[in-house]
C-alpha cells in the first residue's frame, strides 16, 4: 500500500467511528480504545463491547494505519509499546479494532 492510501484508509475509519459514535450517542468522555487483534481477538472484542468497529487491513501497515489513527483521534501514541513485524506475524494480528471499554454487552 502506498502512504496516501495508509491515510486515506485511517480517515475514513476516523470517520466511520466518529459516525457511529454519534449514532449510539457517545458522551462527550466517552472514547474509542483503538487497538490491534487477531482473528479470534477481534471476535472475543466484538463479544465482550457494543458498538466494536473493526478494519482488516494488511499486516505490514497496521502499525503505521495504528498511529495515523491514533493521531486522528488525538491520543497518545506511545511507540515503545507498538508491536514489531515479527509480533504481528506471531500473533498474526490482522485487525484494527476499537470499541468503548465503558460499553460491555450485558
């Protein structure tokens, strides 16, 4: 993937999830927890919170798609604790995912 293709693809997910924040009526404290999953991460994601909103993407941009929506959401991106190659091709994390850690399914 290209570099304006990685931005393209994090704004219109910044934008899919600021839609969905305003659909299922977000507070103003409330925020998305944007993270990185495999496969079945991302299903034991989506079963524990409501509303999840997930993105597959090619294992060699996550990290990079990572930040530029973490930036777009104006958090803190934090660098030591981002997964290497050899991390996503161990855990084969293939996913972006954010969901609302204060909204579980009952």
């Amino acid at each position: 993937m290209t570099e304006k293709t990685i931005e393209f693809q994090a704004r219109v997910y910044v934008y899919d999830l600021q839609n969905c924040a305003r659909e299922f009526g977000f507070k103003a404290d409330e925020n998305w927890e944007v993270t990185l999953a495999s496969a079945h991460g991302k299903t034991l994601l989506e079963k524990q919170y409501f509303p999840a909103v997930s993105l597959k993407t090619m294992p060699e941009s996550l990290v990079e798609l990572l930040g530029l929506i973490r930036l777009e959401l104006r958090q803190k991106i934090n660098n030591e604790t981002a997964p290497d190659a050899t991390t996503i091709r161990q855990q084969e994390l293939q996913y972006v995912v954010a969901y609302n850690a204060g909204r579980q399914r009952s």
